[in-house]
C-alpha cells in the first residue's frame, strides 16, 4: 500500500512510527507545511520506504498536485479539521481514498445555538457521498482513537454483548502527564479548545438532533486502570454522527 500522510505533528508523526512496523505500507510519503518537520517524521524511523514533501494543506491546488505526484492508494488527513475539506475535496476530485480522525466543521445555530443544530460535524463530507459512491472511492470518516474506535467499541458492545442498550456515552479521561508541561494535550491545541467552547451535540430516539450548553451535565465518573475519578463535561465530538 502507498499512502500519503498530511501532517508530520503529534499525531502524524505517531502514524509514521506505527506504519514503520507494518509491512503492507510500500512507501510513505509525510507532508507537512513545515518541510523541517516531515523530515524528521521520517528521520526517526530510519526506513528506506517514507520520504518527506512540503504542502498547504490549506491550498486544494497544492493538495491535488501532490497527489498526483506520489499517486497514493490512500491520504491520511492528520491535520486539524481546519484543513479537512481541502483535503477531502483534493482527494475526491484526484480519485484517491481518505482517511482522517476529524470531520469537517459545525456552524452553531444562528438564534439558538444551545438547543438547536445548525451545520453538524461532518454535514460537508456528507453531502457529498453521492460523488464518491459514482467515482467508486471511500472516505473512511473520524476514524482515529475517539471517534473512530470508540464508535467500533460501541457497536461492537451493542451486536455482541448486550441485548439492549438504552444509551451510550463517550466518557474521556486520563492522568497523562508530561513533564515540564502543566497542560499538555495530546492532539491540536486549537482543536482542543474549539470543541470545548462549541455547543455538544446529542441524538435522541424520539427528539432527534439537538445541542446543550458547553460543559453542561457535569459528572464525576471513576476511570478505571488507575485513573481513578475525573469531572467530566459535555463538548461537542463526532462519535454521535
């Protein structure tokens, strides 16, 4: 398999160190805006198979020539959603698979954006499955730790391990440190901070779509392997799309 990565940061740079490991990955190509950065992605897994390139994840121009450059089987989007729809458009106009761990963008309600949705995480990629459906290519969407498995755990507890499921909650919790650092998160800053201050989107049988306050339905829930209790607070994520 030939893939190329957009974005050599925290998470691309552990996707490169994971695929290093497998041996259906026949080359690698790391791209980053900040050449510097995806050569030493590369640099650190010594393997003759990856290879760095500069690009804009935020020019399409740029995207779809790269693209058509390295002539990958897949793109793996590891760039803050910001980027998301370049991406995902390059992709689809160059016919190329696509994997990413973010889906594109909400817009809050407009009048009320604390009880209604407005544009939904993931509503552009959506809107256009027709399209990839006729040019016979996949998009495989949020797909990273949370969303992505979360989601694979949820359906997998609801096909296997229980007749009935009543609810599902995403609870998210940790006691990662990293020293030196007060608040180190493991992914984008900027992303961080977005999908904390956008209003949480919830699904209902019955009511359907709907949105709360940011940090609303405050809960103290005891994380097991140590963690131990963590306040947890509603934000807006993609698992329920």
């Amino acid at each position: 398999m030939k893939a190329l990565i957009i974005g050599a940061g925290g998470v691309g740079a552990a996707i490169v160190n994971i695929a290093s490991r497998k041996s259906f990955i026949t080359s690698m190509v790391v791209a980053d805006r900040t050449l510097s950065r995806a050569e030493a992605a590369v640099a650190r897994v010594k393997d003759a198979r990856f290879a760095a390139a500069e690009v804009n994840a935020a020019e399409l121009e740029d995207l779809r020539a790269l693209i058509r450059k390295v002539k990958p089987d897949v793109v793996v989007n590891a760039v803050d959603p910001r980027f998301v729809m370049p991406i995902f458009l390059a992709c689809e106009i160059e016919n190329t698979n696509y994997i990413d761990m973010a889906m594109s963008l909400s817009r809050p309600h407009p009048h009320y954006p604390n009880t209604e949705t407005g544009v939904k995480l993931g509503d552009e990629q959506f809107a256009r499955d027709w399209n990839w459906k006729e040019r016979d290519i996949f998009a495989l969407v949020g797909m990273g730790i949370e969303p992505g498995m979360s989601d694979v755990f949820a359906r997998y507890a609801s096909d296997h391990l229980f007749s009935r499921l009543d609810s599902i909650t995403i609870m998210d919790g940790s006691n990662l440190t990293v020293e030196g650092y007060e608040f180190a998160p493991s992914f984008s800053i900027w992303t961080t901070i977005e999908e904390c201050l956008n209003p949480p989107l919830v699904w209902e049988d019955g009511r359907g779509w709907f949105t709360t306050e940011p940090f609303s339905e405050i809960e103290t829930f005891d994380f097991p392997e140590g963690i131990g209790p963590v306040e947890c607070v509603n934000v807006e994520h993609e698992e329920v799309v």
